[in-house]
C-alpha cells in the first residue's frame, strides 16, 4: 500500500470534508472512491467515437457550417473575399499587390 501527499484548495478541501460528513467514510476511503469512479468515467471518455462526440456537441442543424458541402468550393472563395477585403478596407489609402500566385501567372512569358 502507498502512501501519498496531496495538496488541496479550499474547494477541494470543503468538498471531502462534505463527503466524510455525508457518507461516514474516512478521508482515504472518500479518495479510494473517488478514483474508481474517476477511473470508469476516463474510460467510458475514451472509449467515445468521433460520431459520439459529435453528437454531444449539441450544434442544432447544420452545425457551424457556413455552407452545404455540395457548395463547399464556391464558400471558400467567398471566405477569402471577404477576409481580403476586411485587410484592404483596414488598410485606407494603402496600395495592395495582387496575390503571389496571380502576380506570377500574369508576368510569366510565354516561350
């Protein structure tokens, strides 16, 4: 058997002197229980599949999807716009280079 140290907030501490006085049990005996329990409930946690998860999520219909997966594409795009022009519209009066990629496919020379 071993023996441990533990430290414990105020919390903590008026929570186990609540269980001692309510179930009888003595200070090792109320952690001894406490552990079991915490350890089933780490193991039902983990044993939860991504669906389950999900489902405690609670995100009502749609979810926090901006968009139906069928217009997945067209959302991004429309994403970008508007974080682009939430820069440029920061930004008055400053001058803003096209894109890295756009810049390149424009000045590129045919052979």
């Amino acid at each position: 058997m071993g023996t441990r140290t533990v430290r414990l907030d105020e919390d903590a501490e008026r929570t186990l002197s609540r269980l001692r006085k309510a179930t009888g049990l003595s200070i090792s005996e109320v952690l001894k229980r406490g552990l079991e329990a915490y350890e089933k409930h780490a193991r039902h946690e983990g044993s939860l599949r991504p669906y389950e998860v999900y489902r405690r999520l609670d995100l009502d219909a749609g979810g926090w999807s901006r968009a139906a997966a069928a217009d997945a594409k067209h959302a991004v795009a429309e994403a970008i716009r508007r974080k682009h022009r939430k820069k440029i519209s920061g930004q008055r009066g400053a001058v803003h280079p096209e894109p890295p990629g756009l810049a390149k496919t424009r000045t590129r020379k045919d052979p």
